[in-house]
C-alpha cells in the first residue's frame, strides 16, 4: 500500500485547511479546504509561491520566529500562533519532521471552536 496516497486521501477530506510549505517558505501543498478558503489570494495558484507573498511584514517576522523556535527544539511540535476571530479558531504552526528529527517543513493547523 502507497502510504503517500492515504495520507494524502486523509488530508484532503478535512474541512480544516491544510497549507504545505517548505524550509524556504515556499508553499508545496494546499488540501481542498485551503484552496476554498484561500481562493482570495489566489487558491491552486499559491502553489510553488512563497508564503510570505500573502503576509504583511510582521507575520512575517513572528512565521520566522515560530519556525526558528521550531528548528532548536526537536521535540517541540507546535506552536499556537493566535485566535482568528473571523473563523472563529485558534490556529498553530506544526513542524513536519522526517525520520530523524530535520524538520522538513510546516503547516498551520486550524482548530475550530466547538
């Protein structure tokens, strides 16, 4: 069985948005959710562009930071990263880590309200 193929069957099925993005910040992968709800910006179209095209400086600067905190402790996973009041949940930078511990890129995780 192609572990690929059912990790990637599982994550497209989540409501939540899932946005991919490489150590140079380059956005790899968008579930359908994210496509949805990043249509504004440019939805599919993101793919292969850097992430910081759709942040303001200081999100920016406070990604870089997450990331940095990320990268100096193997054992830290996530970061809450705020509440969006808009969608109504708190959402996390998670470290995508391979076998041994380099972390290999990230996503933001969206937890919504119950």
């Amino acid at each position: 069985m192609d572990l690929n193929v059912v990790f990637k069957g599982i994550v497209e099925d989540l409501d939540n948005p899932v946005c991919f993005v490489d150590m140079n910040h380059i956005i790899t992968y968008l579930n359908k959710s994210a496509i949805k709800r990043y249509a504004h910006r440019g939805g599919e179209k993101l793919i292969g562009q850097s992430l910081f095209n759709c942040h303001n400086e200081n999100s920016k600067k406070l990604t870089l930071e997450y990331i940095d905190k990320l990268l100096n402790n193997d054992n830290l996973i996530e970061i809450c990263i705020g509440y969006n009041e808009k969608h109504k949940e708190t959402n996390y930078i998670v470290a995508v880590r391979d076998e041994n511990k380099k972390m290999i890129g990230y996503y933001e995780r969206h937890e919504a309200d119950k």
